[in-house]
C-alpha cells in the first residue's frame, strides 16, 4: 500500500513538473533590442520575435528627433535626439507588422520605415 502512495505522489510531482516546463516555454522569453535612428533610417530596419515574447526596444535618435510608431502594437514612443527611451511590449499577434516614424522629421519622413516579424 505504501509503495503504491509512493509512486502516485511520485507521477504526480513528476506531472507537475512537466506541465510546468511546458507553460513556462511556451510563455516566451525577453527579448532585448537596440535601435537608432539616423538619416531617415532605423538601424537594425527588421526586428523579430517570436509570438508571446516579452520586447524591450531600447531606442536611441541620433541626428534629430525622430519617433517610433507600430500602430498593430499601439506603440508610438518620441525619439528626442540624444536620448534613449525605452519600449516595452508582449508580441502577442503573429505577422509582419510596419515601423514608422511618428515625428515628421524631414524631407524623407514617410520612407523612415522598418519591420516587426512575430513568428
């Protein structure tokens, strides 16, 4: 009888560990980016993620204000030149969804552009 306690506590634990292991990888991870904006451009122009990551975007402009917009996300964040800003986001949305800059900066304002890719 007490062997048989043993080994239902024992598939129980182990049961919990599983399911636990398993929420926690499909929960995603942090991932931490680094973008600049400069002569109408952010660098790195593509990031991506996988769906149910947590996003960091540490942005930084360096020639003048710029702004970062991602209109999926709800995400538009001022760039002052000098200044790093920090945005922070859960990719939950599968896609391939459009950065812009939201501060008009200039005379090649509107091909300011880049990519969010949520796999």
């Amino acid at each position: 009888m007490k062997r048989r306690i043993h080994t239902v506590l024992e598939s129980t634990l182990l049961l919990g560990v599983l399911i636990f292991a398993l929420s926690a990888a499909r929960a995603g991870g942090v991932k931490t980016f680094e973008v600049k904006a400069e002569d109408y451009e952010f660098i790195p122009e593509t990031i991506t993620v996988n769906q149910g990551d947590r996003v960091i975007i540490k942005a930084l402009s360096i020639d003048k204000d710029h702004g970062l917009g991602i209109k999926a996300y709800n995400i538009k964040q001022d760039m002052p030149k000098g200044k790093w800003v920090t945005i922070e986001f859960t990719a939950d949305k599968k896609g391939e969804f459009p950065i812009h800059c939201t501060k008009f900066c200039g005379w090649k304002h509107f091909w300011m552009t880049g990519k969010l890719i949520v796999k």
